[in-house]
C-alpha cells in the first residue's frame, strides 16, 4: 500500500485491521502513528489506546491487547512500536509463538485496529513479514519524490508563516542533497535546513536563491572554486583530498555536482561574453556578480577550453541522472570525473 492511499483512508476514516509501517523515512512513520493515535474518542483514549514496545512484549500482552473489547467507542487502537520480530530477533518469542500470533492478528476482531510503527530497520525477507503481509498493509515509507516532496517542503515553509515560490524550493531540495538516493539524509534532516532559512527570514519573510545560497552553501562554493582550480592545473591529489573533506564535512555529492555544474555553466558563459570582446563591467553586469567573484570565474575560464568545458557538463549532467536513478554512487562519480578531466 501506498502512503497516499493510507492517508486517502485515514481522511475518511475507513480502514482495515492491521497495517505496518516501515521504511527508511521515519519522518513519515512518526506522521501516520499521529494520524492513528488522533483517530479515537479523546474522553475513552485512556481506555481505548494502548502503546507497546515491540522489543519487550510478548504474546500474552498482544494477545489481551488485541482481543479486548473497545470501552464506548468503535475501535480499540494498539499500536507497536518496533516489533522485534522485524528484526529478526527472538529474545521474547519462540517459532510456536511466531506462528500463534499471526493466527492471532489473521483473526482479530473487527474492533481492533492495530498499527506497528517500526522505526528501526526491517527484514523484508524473514518469514514473519511475508506472512503477515499476506492479511495486512505494508506500508513502505521511502524518500519523497518531485510533487510531493514540493508539497511536503511547501507545508513546512507555510507552517512558519514564510512565503517561497515553488522553482526556490525545488533549488533549495536540490542544494540539500535529499534527491541522492545513496544519501542517508532524510525529511527530518531537511526540515532542520528549512528552519533555519525560516528562523533567519522572520515571520512572514520571504526566501528567496540568494538566501538559500547565503544559509546553505558559503563554504562549499569557496570549496568548488579551489576544487575546479586543482582541476585546471591537473593537481588529482589536491582535488580528491578537497572531494573527501567535503563529503566527510556532510555534504552529498549530488549537491557538489549540483554546485560544479553551476560553475561550469558560469565559466562558459564568461569565457564566450570574453570571446566576444565584451567591456569587464558588462561582463559583471550581465552575470549579476560580484567583481571578486567575476575575476575568479574569469581565472578559470583562462584554464579550460570550452571543448572541455562543455564535455564536463554533459558528464555531470549523465551523473546527475545516474545517481537519481542508484545506477552509480555520488563519490565514485566525482572520483570518475576528477580521473577523466585532471589526465
């Protein structure tokens, strides 16, 4: 089952027994456990509610937890957190008991309604999760993607009262690394980045790609500049020193790319408004900088051929959709182009 279908049933308040959620976004599991736990009847949720920790529970506890009866209200809610048997662990539950439980969800009473929010990691493969999955939802929680991920940053941005247009926050998602498939950052990582762009605009602020350049990206620009300079003069050893501090610094690889494809892009153009023999003040002009930043594009531009230029953007660009898509790591892609461009 999809998330968005849950959502669709949790809207109408239309759902089945049993439904587990898992996967890589904790964000978005913490997200429908709170849409659970707002279901029930707030005066009888002492009653009605109960948390279990799926790591010190045993068969006994779900078992009464399943089977009891809801106190004035249509449901009684059972929510477990963790289960240990997603794990692959056994310390409370022998084989017997594996199979007694599933016997005892299969037939829970219409009356339950029972979620496993499981926060840490899941084995797809166990047996446990296949069988349970025959009778309930798998709800899998995995990074969002292009309009929901728009919408989801959106909702964040209104929540603190901040005004964004859509092509910024596709910048900004974009800048953050959260798109690199191979990156472990996640929504709650994201959403820091947005507080911060928040906290630093105000109430009712506006952010705007300058802001976002200005928060998110002072020293690994600086760092891109000093990285395309040992790249100029075909200094391998300084450029793939410079490529690990920045990933070690926690920076994603799909956001350095981002960031020298920028400057490649900003290269050729100085280097083509060059060529054509425009005044340095237009040059500055047109390329809406400052002069200090206009010189060091213009060193660079001395030190490559346009040929060259152009080439490392097509390979960017094949990178960019390579990671996306997990056919190639984002360091290994880097290391390719640092082989490829400082020979």
């Amino acid at each position: 089952m999809k998330r968005e279908e849950l959502i669709q049933q949790l809207d109408k308040n239309d759902l089945d027994k049993i439904y587990v959620l898992y996967g890589k976004e904790i964000y978005l599991i913490k997200e429908l456990e709170d849409k659970f736990k707002a279901l029930g009847n707030p005066a009888t949720l002492d009653f009605n509610q109960v948390i279990i920790d799926g790591k010190e529970t045993n068969i006994d506890m779900i078992q009464s937890a399943v089977e009891t009866l809801p106190f004035m209200d249509e449901r009684r809610y059972i929510i477990i957190k963790d289960f240990e048997l997603f794990k692959g662990r056994k310390k409370n539950f022998n084989d017997n008991d594996e199979k007694k439980l599933l016997e005892i969800l299969e037939s829970a009473p219409e009356t339950s309604l029972i979620v496993f929010a499981q926060y840490e990691e899941v084995d797809t493969r166990r047996s446990f999760f296949k069988k349970l999955g025959k009778f309930a939802n798998m709800v899998e929680l995995k990074k969002l993607e292009d309009v929901q991920l728009l919408n989801w940053s959106r909702q964040i941005f209104n929540k603190y009262r901040v005004n964004i247009e859509n092509s910024v926050i596709a910048y900004m998602v974009e800048m953050s690394g959260y798109s690199d498939k191979k990156s472990d950052m996640n929504l709650m990582d994201l959403e820091n980045e947005i507080k911060k762009l928040c906290v630093f605009v105000g109430d009712a602020g506006r952010v705007d790609k300058p802001i976002i350049d200005q928060m998110m990206k002072d020293k690994v620009e600086n760092d891109v500049f000093k990285f395309l300079d040992y790249m100029s003069s075909k200094n391998s050893k300084m450029s793939v020193k410079l490529l690990e501090d920045m990933i070690d610094s926690g920076e994603s690889g799909l956001g350095i790319i981002f960031l020298i494809t920028r400057q490649v892009y900003n290269i050729i153009q100085i280097k083509r408004m060059q060529k054509e023999r425009m005044p340095y003040n237009i040059i500055r002009d047109n390329m809406g900088m400052s002069s200090f930043v206009v010189n060091k594009l213009s060193r660079q531009a001395n030190n490559f051929s346009e040929e060259i230029l152009v080439d490392m953007i097509n390979y960017l660009s094949d990178s960019d959709y390579m990671i996306k898509q997990g056919l190639i790591g984002d360091r290994l892609s880097l290391e390719i182009f640092i082989a490829k461009y400082c020979k």
